[in-house]
C-alpha cells in the first residue's frame, strides 16, 4: 500500500492504538505492539524477508525485532542507570537536598519555572530522555517540598529539555540539520544556529510553562494524589533521615555525567583529533557518563551508611524501570514499522506541492514526520534532506534565512511528541501520570511548544533577511 491511502490507515491505527490505551484499558506494550504489527502487515512489509534484484527487504518479525532492540540499545541502560542513581539520591535523602539548594536560589514562589530552566540548561549538551531521567529526583523532592503539581512539575521539566534538545546545538538533531542546509559553510554559522536556537526556544518556553501552570489545577498525577493524601510533610520526610548529606555530595552524581556529556559534545563540536577526542567522547557517551554516576551515587551511599541495602536499592530499580523500558521499546518498534513502510517516501515526493507557504513549509514538513515516525532527530535530519535543495525556491538560502529555517524544522521536530516516541514513556511513566493523561500533558504541550517555536521564527524571519 502506497500514497494517500497509507496515510488515511496511519491516521486510523494512530486513533485505534489512542482509544486501545485510554477507552479500552488495553496495557500499553499490547496496544501498541499489536497495532505496529497490523499496520505493517496492511502496509505492505512482507511476512518474511524478501530479495530481488539483491536488494533485501525485511519481514515484519525482523522490523519488529530492530525496532524493540534498537530502542534498548539507545536508551534502555541509559534508564536503567539513571534510575538507579534517582533511586540513590531518593534514599539518602540527598534528592532533599538538592532540593532545598533550588529553592534556596530561586525562592520557593517559583519551582516551576526554575526547573523548566534547570531543564532546559541541562539539555544541551545532554539528551532529552537522560536529562529527565537524571533530574526527576529533583523534581519529586520539589513536589514534595513546595506541595506544587507533581504534573506541572512534569511538563515544566520535560518541555524545558525539549526546546534545548531541538533547538541548540551541540545536540545531534539540529547540527545535523545544519551541516545539511549550511553544507560546507556549517561551521562558520553554527553560532547563528546557537544564537537563533536560545531565542527561538524563549516563545517556546513561555508557552510551555503557561500551559504547565494550567494542566497542572486539572490533571492530577499518583504523585499529587500522595501529597494530598496521606503523605507525610516535608519535615517529617526529612527527620526520617536524620541529617542529609552535604550538597557537593549530593551533587556529584548528577553533574558530573552532565558535565562528562558536555565535554563529548565540545569534543565533537570543535573536531578534536587524536587521544582527547577520544577520551572525551568515551566519557561523554552516555551510558559511561551515568555509570560514573552510579559510582558517585555508591559513594553517596557509603558515606550515609546506607551500603549495606545496595543490593536492594538495586533489585527496587530494576522492578521499576522494567514496565518502563518494555512500554518505550514498544514505541520503538511502531517508529521503525512506520519508517519501513512507503509513508516517508511518500511524503518526500510530494514535499514541492506544499513548498509554495515558504517557511512554514520546513515547519509543516517536519512536524509531519515527527508524528509519523516519533524520533525529533529523525524529523531534523530527514527535513534538511529534503529542504536543502528547495531553499531557492523557498526564499531561504541566505545565510540568516538559511538558519531560520534550521529552526523551522526544530519547531516541527517537536510536534508533537505522542506514543511512538520514548521521550513520551519516558515523561509519563516518571511523571506517575496513565497514557491518557500523558495525551493530555506531554503530547498537548509539546504541540503548544512546537507552535509558540514556529511563531518565533515567523516573527524573526519578518524582521532578518
């Protein structure tokens, strides 16, 4: 199946997997992976592997098999460890900690927006999904600290990754789209691109953290329903642990992997060579980045007498991030049956009988993918591919209009995010919030990110040339 046909069953196996989750109560994993092996069947992908002309097709078990293993292998130990470092930090009380030293910087009257900000400064030079994994402690002991919405919390965090993610090199996802669109000219205007991306992602904030203060007087997460139940207080929460851990202590487990990470990406981003490029791109991968984080979270665990219940903290994690890591893979496994059908290539073909709206073709062309497949770094870099040779056309092929339209495809590689991306397990299962909240939170307020980015750039483009 092929053409428009294929995007009418997307639409149809996208609501039926949505109504599956939240109407019928079907578990997630389910729901999805049954809907990615029907869609691919009616789509086309073989029921095994085909060959003509030397040219091999895989069958829809093997797609199947890619997707669920490529997803543990992008992210699934990411999770783990990070988990385990959460978990750490939650039983010594340093999470507390860390917490205090927020509000003690930005006032308790505002833990949301500082950890929107906290948010998106991490995001730069670390991922999305570590990012939230690796500050959610911070936001549990802030929600139980200022008594603030657990779920406005979550969007607030999630949303302030995001726009750093998508919009600020020296993230994969826009400097691809750079190199592609600036070509051989990419280095001298990657700090146009940077510069762009920092006030592109102000709209985009505001917008975001709005929608955060709002969603969270309407939706309530486990979290929120503990704190107004019968959680205990703050004080008693941190007399159960005697005295908390000092904060470098506190800390460490967490900024060194950020600044491990940040130092990969500088490696990368200013072409080391030899052995620094890579020793610093090792400790800035992130599985070994968070693994000497899980060192420093030993530490932690040593010096508050705690090292005897490792094992157990250990065992705990792992009963947690399991449902976790099972219901992401499932979205990896949807994004790779989408991406093995004829849908992108489709939408490529047909990509110049919509290039006539000028910059908000990238935009539109993007966010198409985005829903479609679920990666925003597929989304940038497929975009660029296709907008690259259309920038004439488009009005766009000076140097500033070049950028912005880097941008546009930023904005549309954010809308939105929904049940084929891990970054929305990832928020919703952190967050304590079902699927259907999670449609509600994550998947609306990265549309309402998406468009406030957009209308940034429109608003830039009436201004640069």
């Amino acid at each position: 199946m092929s053409g428009f046909a294929l995007i009418v069953v997307f639409v149809i196996a996208i609501i039926v997997m949505i109504l599956a989750i939240s109407k019928w109560k079907l578990h997630p994993f389910l729901s999805i992976m049954a809907v990615s092996l029907v869609f691919g069947l009616v789509a086309g992908i073989p029921l095994v592997n085909v060959t003509v002309d030397g040219k091999t097709t895989q069958g829809i078990a093997n797609v199947i098999g890619a997707g669920f293993s490529g997803t543990f292998t992008s992210i699934g130990i990411v999770i783990i460890l990070g988990a385990l470092i959460g978990t750490v930090l939650e039983a010594t009380g340093a999470a507390l900690k860390l917490a205090d030293m927020v509000i003690k910087v930005v006032g308790p009257k505002h833990p949301v927006l500082a950890l929107q900000i906290m948010g998106w400064v991490v995001s730069i030079p670390v991922f999305c999904d570590s990012g939230f994994v690796i500050l959610d402690p911070i936001r549990k002991a802030l929600v139980k600290r200022t008594k603030v919405s657990g779920v406005a919390m979550s969007v607030a965090l999630s949303t302030g990754l995001y726009a750093s993610h998508v919009f600020i090199p020296p993230t994969p996802g826009p400097i691809a789209a750079a190199n592609t669109l600036f070509g051989d000219k990419a280095g001298e205007y990657l700090l146009l691109v940077m510069g762009f991306g920092v006030l592109v992602s102000i709209p985009a904030l505001v917008g975001s953290f709005l929608y955060a203060r709002y969603i969270g007087k309407k939706v309530k997460s486990k979290e929120d329903l503990e704190v107004d139940g019968t959680a205990k207080t703050y004080e008693e929460i941190v007399a159960s642990y005697g005295k908390l851990p000092n904060g470098a202590i506190s800390l460490a487990p967490i900024i060194v992997p950020i600044i491990f990470m940040a130092l990969g990406s500088i490696a990368a981003m200013a072409k080391w060579t030899g052995f620094a490029f890579q020793f610093f791109s090792f400790l800035g991968t992130p599985i070994i980045a968070l693994a000497v984080g899980v060192i420093f979270a030993v530490w932690q665990a040593a010096v508050a007498g705690k090292l005897g219940k490792f094992y157990e903290i250990t065992n705990e994690t792992l009963k947690i991030v399991g449902p976790i890591l099972f219901i992401t893979a499932a979205g990896g496994v949807l994004g790779r049956v989408i991406a093995s059908t004829s849908l992108v290539p489709f939408i490529t073909a047909n990509a110049k009988s919509i290039a006539t709206i000028g910059i908000f073709f990238p935009f539109i062309l993007s966010a198409i993918l985005k829903t479609a497949q679920g990666s925003s770094t597929v989304a940038l870099v497929t975009s660029a591919g296709i907008v690259a040779p259309l920038l004439g056309t488009l009005g766009l092929d000076s140097p500033v209009r070049t950028a912005l339209a880097v941008m546009a495809i930023a904005a549309g590689a954010m809308t939105v995010s929904h049940a084929n991306d891990s970054y929305f397990w990832v928020v919703t299962n952190f967050g304590g919030m079902t699927p259907e909240q999670g449609y509600k939170t994550q998947t609306t307020a990265t549309l309402i990110e998406g468009l406030c980015g957009m209308a940034g750039v429109f608003v830039l483009s009436l201004i640069l040339h």
